[in-house]
C-alpha cells in the first residue's frame, strides 16, 4: 500500500493519524503543508482541513475517515475493539473527543497567542514547515490572523467558554477510564489514542515529535497552568509513553 501524508506538523489532529500510522507501523512519506496550503487541499479533497492522507493515490480526508479506512485495510494490531458493543463505544468517544474536545484545544491554546501575541501564533502554527511560509505569513499578520480565527471560529470572548469546554471534556474522559487504565475495554484503542493525541497540545508529553518553539510561550504556560491539576493530562502523558511508539515514516519530503 501506498501512502502518503498531507499534514501540518503542531497539528492535534494530525497527530492522531501519524499516531494511527505508527501504531499500524505502516511505512508512509509525509509533506508539511504550508501557507498554501488551501489550493492543494482543495484539489485534492474540495474541502480545506488536513489530515489528508493518500492511499495509493486517492486522497482521504479526515482523522476519523482516515482511521476507519486504515482499519479496514490493515486490522492488525487493531485499534477498534473485536465485540462490537465495545466497538460502538469506542467509536462513540472517538466521536465526542473530535468534535467535543479537540476544536476547545485549539481555542484553548492558540486563541489567547492569537490576540495578544500573534508572532508567537506564527511561529507555533508553522512548526515543522519549511522556513519560507514563516516568512511569507509573518509578512502578513493580520491578513493571517483574520483568516485562522474565521476557519477556526475563534472569537476573543468564547475563548474562557472553550476552555470550560475543555475542562468538561477532560472530566468525561476522566470518568470514562475504566479498571485496566483504558476507556474502553482493557487495550489500547482508537479512543485512548484519539483522547490522547487532542490533549498533546495542552499535556506536551515528550513523545511529541514535532514541539512548538522552546521555552514555550508564556500566554501557552498560563494556560497550561490552569488545568495543570487535571488527571486526564495525566493519563495522556502515560498513554503517549506507553503506546505512542516510533515514527514509520519513511521518507520526509516537501512541496
Ligand atoms: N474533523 C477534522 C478536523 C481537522 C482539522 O481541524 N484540521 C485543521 C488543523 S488542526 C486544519 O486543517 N485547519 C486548516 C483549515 O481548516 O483551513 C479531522 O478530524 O481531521
């Protein structure tokens, strides 16, 4: 099988489905998108996001998709539970930490970078892209930063909503682990990696493999400092250290 990753390197999401690639071990080339990044997804899919990942030679869009299709043609080791109840429920929570969880982690982290420091946004957003497109975007901050916040809905005032929603979303997560340290069943599965891989940005766990600049911001630290205390980060930590595993990728490449 052929694959290929269309992806932005900080990218939560993005990390979700590297994660799925590695854990599969399935050998893939990865190309960073960068401030061009919207043409390219729109010819390859007619909608903007990445992960876009091409499957021997047709693009698929979206983590969720992305997994599923994995699944099907790779189900060793697998990352959907065999009995299908459980299968339901881990779906179920894929579900809710995509959509639930992972759109506040952004707004939780990026939106207070994004209004009051939009250089330090810059230089987070265009981790691992080649040094023109922190160039060209830095050329043009406010053009930038108009666009991210209107893909991405981020509004000064819902940032504390979001990072509520954030806090909810880890007491969910919380209350969902069960008596073998998993949320679903007693194995690892797509819920544990997806719970995991969209808490990345808050919890910084060390098998990240593309990192935001060092010393991280200190609006990031704030941040971070809140929901410090929480439990979930922990748990997330642990996952990535016990399951996280090494890159299959096979060969960097680049637009
Ligand atoms: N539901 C999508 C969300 C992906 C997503 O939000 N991707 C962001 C990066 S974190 C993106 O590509 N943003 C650029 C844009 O949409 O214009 C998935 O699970 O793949």
């Amino acid at each position: 099988m052929d694959l290929e990753l269309w992806h932005f390197p900080i990218s939560h999401f993005n990390e979700k489905v590297r994660w799925a690639l590695d854990w599969k071990r399935l050998p893939h080339r990865r190309r960073a998108l960068g401030w061009d990044y919207v043409p390219r997804t729109w010819w390859a899919t007619g909608q903007l996001s990445v992960p876009i990942l091409w499957i021997d030679g047709r693009a698929v869009h979206d983590s969720t998709r992305i997994i599923a299709e994995l699944e099907h043609r790779c189900p060793e080791p697998a990352l959907y539970p065999q009995d299908p109840a459980l299968r339901a429920r881990a779906l179920a929570l894929e579900e809710f930490c995509d959509e639930q969880l992972g759109h506040a982690v952004r707004t939780a982290v990026l939106g207070p970078l994004l209004y009051r420091d939009p250089e330090a946004a810059l230089d987070v957003l265009t981790t691992g892209m080649a040094p023109r497109t922190r160039r060209i975007l830095g050329a043009a901050v406010p053009a930038f930063r108009a666009f991210y916040t209107q893909r991405h809905k981020i509004r000064p005032e819902i940032i504390k909503a979001e990072q509520k929603k954030v806090r909810d979303g880890m007491n969910r997560i919380v209350s969902e682990i069960g008596s073998s340290g998993y949320l679903v069943g007693d194995s690892f599965t797509v819920a544990d990696l997806t719970a995991a891989a969209l808490l990345g940005p808050i919890a910084q766990p060390g098998e990240l493999e593309y990192k935001p600049p060092a010393p991280l911001s200190p609006l990031m630290e704030e941040y971070r400092s809140t929901v410090a205390y929480h439990p979930a980060l922990r748990w997330a930590v642990d996952m990535f250290g016990r399951h996280r595993g090494v890159s299959a990728e096979a060969a960097a490449s680049g637009f």
